[in-house]
C-alpha cells in the first residue's frame, strides 16, 4: 500500500496505517516498522500500539489486548478492502463521534451553544482517507479520496501557471483538534480566544478530510500574509474551478478569523 494507493483506514479510536509511511520516535519497534503492511496508531497522542507483519500482529505496547476500540480496529483490518478496489470511489462512509462529548465536556466547550453561535456544521470523520501526497514537513498528507485528487489536480493546474502550492495540513481527528485547543488552554490562553482561531472538536472542516490549509514556498503558514502571495491570487481566480472555496473570508458568519490559506473541496461546480 504505497503512493497514489495508499489507505487509511479510520475506527473511533485507533487508525490504521500501511506500512512504509510511518516511523518510530525510538530503536524501539523499528525493524517491525519496516516490515509492517499496517501499522495501529492511537489516535489521542499518536502511539504507535501494534505492527502487523506478514506472520501476524507484533504489540509495540504492554496490554494491547486492553487497548480502548481495539476490536473495532482488528474489524477494519480483516474486513477492509484492497486499495485498488477502493481507487476513484467517492462515497465514503463517516464514523459516529461517539467520544466527542467526552472531549468537549473536557475542555469546557458547550457543544450546542458552540453550533448555534457559530452556524457551522458537525463533522464527522471519514472511514478511510486516501493519500494526497506529503505536506511541507514531508508528512503523510490524508485526504478524502475527491478531495485528494482534487487537490492533485489543483497542484498540477497551478505549476503549468508557474505557481507552487504547498498543502501544510489536510485531515485532522477530532482527538488532534482537541490536543490542539488542550496545549492552547496549558498556556494560560482563554478558551474563547482560541475558538476565535481552531474550530471547536467536532466542528473543524478538516475532520472532514475535505479541508487543506495551503501556503508556498519561503511563506509562513497559516498566516494572513499569505493573502499577498502570487500563489493566493492564482488560488482566488483558479481554484473555484477545481472545486476549491474559500471557507473563512473577512467578515464570515462564523466568527472565524480570516483565513485565506484554508481552502475546502466540495467539487467542481455543476458536478454530481
């Protein structure tokens, strides 16, 4: 499972990656990686729990066997289809989020009142993301499958225009939006000024594998700046025709700051 090919698939709380794209943070596991055609990663803090090698599944941690949605990662693993199988299918099944209210709850967030202020929508995280290609940092870049062949497209559109883009972020969990806002909260930041800028858990546009925040070479990410960029006036006359839209412009109904590297997939216009 490598390249334009490659799957992953998304259980409530653990992820399953294939093998060759993720790497251990120690010696430890390692040579397992390797060899791994899947890897199971927990979703809350991005451990690495289990390697599953040609002879089997490897632990990479004491008591996997007591592992929170282990058996529903084991399901996905024995009944997931082949990547080949799953090439240009755009309907794509979403998970429920089952555990978000245990997050919001957490982190103070009213989750009602938050979507009755806002106006956005739920979100709700796909059942497998495709690969879209790695990011600026040489991560693994997950999207879902329309939207990583959308964002192929866009990128090929724009260098036969002499223009680069950059993805710096696609898919996110709704556990890393919530890790995001937690280390936000440790330093000392209010919860209203943070969801002034991240999107509440739940309610991020990049939970749907539809979202990639996009910037260009030299330029810093996820800033305003990027506004002056050759690369956003190529995106604000070309993109829309690629499916792309501008999700938080100046003065959005959401409350959200004004974004111009945040862009989402929803098809070209006129498609089905």
């Amino acid at each position: 499972m490598h390249g334009r090919d490659a799957i992953l698939a998304n259980t409530p709380d653990i992820e399953l990656w294939p093998g060759g794209v993720l790497r251990a943070r120690g010696n430890h596991g390692a040579r397992a990686l390797a060899r791994a055609r899947t890897v199971l990663r927990r979703k809350r803090d991005g451990a690495l729990l289990a390697a599953v090698l040609p002879e089997g599944l490897l632990a990479l941690v004491p008591r996997l066997a007591r592992e929170p949605g282990l058996d529903a990662a084991l399901h996905a693993l024995a009944h997931s289809p082949q990547p080949a199988l799953r090439a240009g299918i755009d309907a794509v099944p979403t998970l429920p989020p089952a555990r978000l209210p245990d997050r919001l709850e957490a982190l103070g967030i009213d989750g009602a009142a938050y979507a009755e202020r806002t106006g956005l929508a739920l979100e709700p995280e796909p059942a497998w993301l495709a690969s879209a290609g790695r990011d600026r940092y040489q991560r693994a870049l997950w999207l879902r499958v329309d939207a990583a062949r959308g964002w192929r497209n866009l990128v090929a559109a724009a260098i036969r225009d002499g223009v680069v883009l950059e993805a710096i972020s696609g898919y996110r969990s709704h556990d890393h939006q919530a890790g995001i806002i937690e280390r936000k909260l440790a330093r000392g930041q209010a919860i209203d000024d943070i969801l002034a800028v991240n999107a509440a858990p739940g309610w991020s546009e990049h939970h749907s594998g539809r979202a990639i925040d996009i910037s260009a070479p030299g330029e810093p990410a996820a800033e305003e700046s990027f506004e002056a960029t050759a690369a956003f006036a190529w995106l604000s006359e070309h993109a829309g025709g690629h499916g792309f839209t501008l999700s938080y412009p100046r003065d959005n109904p959401h409350g959200i700051v004004y974004e111009p590297w945040h862009w989402r997939f929803d098809g070209p216009a006129g498609a089905d």
